[in-house]
C-alpha cells in the first residue's frame, strides 16, 4: 500500500501553490500554502486536510503577511489524536511544517525571522 502512494506522489507535479487572504480548508493536494493576513483581510484560519486523508504526506505553509492583530490560526478539523491546540501565525515568514501518519498531525515549525521555535510545539 505504501508503495502505491509513493508512485502517486512520483507522478504528481506539484509546482503550484495557494495563496488565500481569507479562510480556507485546505485539500489533500494543498502541499504548499502561503496565507497573508493584513487590515483588509483581517484574522483568518487555515483548516488541514482531513488527517486520514492525507496519510504520508506533508503540507507546508509559510505566512506572507501576518501581525499581532492580524493573525493566521493554523486547525485541524477536529479528527485528530493529541492535537495540542491550534497553531497561531503572526509575523512574517512564520512557518509551519505539517505530516499526517493517517491518525494524528505532527506539526514542525519557526517563528519570527530568527526561527524560534514555536511555543506549541
């Protein structure tokens, strides 16, 4: 079974990505998410793809635009083993790393341009 994901994955392109200024739910072949969140937008959430779903595969999302009032919370839909609360994104270049092994979320990442790690994880 592992096998055939891979050769899924060997024969997708994955040259694009999602840059919302608004909420979203993310899909399973939303690998590469860049969220802004400024005055117009206001706060938004990014929601992960179901974590079954996306067994084997991992997700990256990098904030283009985020501050203290104009954050981006990073959520999974409620389907996961241990997750430890929602993720929050407010400063530039903060950054998040996420892998589904099928049950639960391991989520990887910085903050700030000096790349803290994040106090959630």
């Amino acid at each position: 079974m592992l096998e055939d994901r891979f050769a899924q994955h060997d024969k997708e392109v994955v040259d694009k990505f999602i840059d919302p200024n608004g909420n979203i739910q993310m899909t399973t072949y939303d690998y590469v998410v860049r969220p802004s969140a400024d005055a117009v937008s206001g706060p938004i959430t990014v929601i992960l793809p179901p974590v079954a779903e996306a067994k084997g595969r991992w997700y990256s999302i990098i904030a283009r635009v985020a501050d203290a009032i104009n954050t981006i919370t990073i959520q999974d839909k409620d389907d996961s083993e241990c997750w430890v609360g929602d993720i929050e994104l407010n400063d530039k270049c903060d950054k998040v790393l996420a892998y589904s092994d099928g049950l639960a979320w391991f989520v990887f990442g910085t903050s700030g341009v000096y790349g803290q790690t994040l106090q959630q994880l």
